[in-house]
C-alpha cells in the first residue's frame, strides 16, 4: 500500500492578517512555524517513511515543509519545489483585506471569488509589480505562462496535469509522498482525488493543520483516506 500525504502550509503572515495572498511570497508567522512542528509531529507518531516531497517555490509552503521534514527526521529524501503547485493567482485582490473588501463588494460576490470554481478576480495589468514575471524566482517561465489572475479552474488546469506525471512516476516507483501546499491548490487536488463536481468543491475548505492520507493499492486506486 502506498500514501500520498497532503498537508497544508501553517499560518502566514497574511492569513493572519485576513489579507489575499494568492503568488504574494508572504512569511509564516511564529505561530505557523509551530503549526509546521505541530503537524510534523503528529507524522513522526504515524511513522512513514517518505520518498520523495513537494512544495510550491512560495515560502509559506518551503519553510512549513523542511520544518516537517526536519520533525520526522527525513530531511535527506528528494524534495521538488513546482511553481506549478503555487497558490491560486487571486489577481489584482491579492493584498486586499477580506473583511474591508466588502465596502467594495457584495457578500456573495466575495463569496464567488473566494469559492466558486469558474470566478476569476480581475487580473493584474501588465506592468503591475505584483505580476511573476517582475519575480526573480520566475524569470526562466515564459511570460504568457504566468498567470495574472486565476479561477479554480484556471488553477486545477496548471496543477493537475503537472500532479497526474508526478504522482505516476512516484507510485509506479512504489514510493510515499508528501505534498505541502495551499488552501486552493489542495482543494483542486480534492476535487481530482475524490471526482467532486464543481459545485461540490465550493463548499470543501482544506484547514490549516489539516493533514490528509490517501492510501492507495498496488493498481493506484484510492482504497481509503484518513485525517490525522
């Protein structure tokens, strides 16, 4: 039996902030670095040994997972860093308050751009500086790769793809992974896993501190999953 593991980043400086975060590259707080020790402990009791790792190339992802990593004793294993895994792109809301948005806008229009899966916030201008493609960390993806705003949708289509060869490659491997990502980008991987339509996905939220075990036969079927 093989495992795939999900986990999401501890809290940032943003979460705490109720501000959108999206690509925004925005710090843990000591208290999600706690979060991060908290679950790589709770791990180290289930004792998996894992393969190989993933994150997104944001820091609230790298640092959460090499605190895990570190918890368990398993920072020698291989570890992939994707911009493919990032967060979905929340356009030009990124950096907005989501209580002090709505003097902007209705409930259930920030209700869609936060949970409906075809809603995208209006995208950022091109010679915003908040766009990828001003980042260092980007500068070898082409431009018109880089998204500028993103629904659900949007995201599921960048990370799924990139999910499906991966994961493959490590099962075929007969190999354990863990995967240490977003809000958002765990919420496309839900979906995908457990064939949630897309008005199902709207009402599914992945916590901080949530640790999620899919367990899978030798046929990479998903036979059960288990919060830990």
């Amino acid at each position: 039996m093989k495992k795939i593991v999900l986990v999401r980043h501890g809290e940032s400086l943003w979460n705490k902030q109720s501000l959108f975060s999206g690509w925004t590259d925005v710090d843990l707080t000591s208290k999600g670095m706690e979060d991060a020790r908290l679950m790589g402990q709770r791990l180290k009791s289930k004792n998996i040994q894992f393969n190989r790792a993933y994150s997104s190339v944001l820091k609230r992802s790298v640092i959460t997972l090499d605190l895990i990593l570190e918890e368990i004793g398993q920072q020698n294993i291989q570890i992939i860093r994707d911009w493919k895994l990032n967060e979905r792109h929340y356009g030009k809301l990124q950096g907005k308050s989501k209580v002090d948005i709505l003097d902007e806008l209705s409930w259930e229009q920030l209700h869609s751009y936060r949970r409906g899966y075809y809603t995208r916030p209006a995208a950022l201008e091109m010679d915003d500086p908040r766009n990828a493609f001003f980042d260092p960390k980007y500068a070898s993806i082409p431009r018109d790769l880089l998204p500028r705003t993103e629904s659900l949708d949007d995201a599921y289509k960048r990370i799924i793809p990139y999910l499906e060869g991966h994961i493959r490659s490590c099962l075929e491997d007969n190999e354990n992974i863990i995967l240490v990502l977003h809000g958002n980008t765990l919420r496309a991987i839900l979906k995908y896993f457990d064939r949630l339509s897309d008005s199902e996905i709207e009402g599914v939220e992945f916590a901080i501190g949530d640790i999620l075990v899919y367990n899978l036969d030798n046929d990479h079927n998903i036979i059960s999953k288990e919060h830990i």
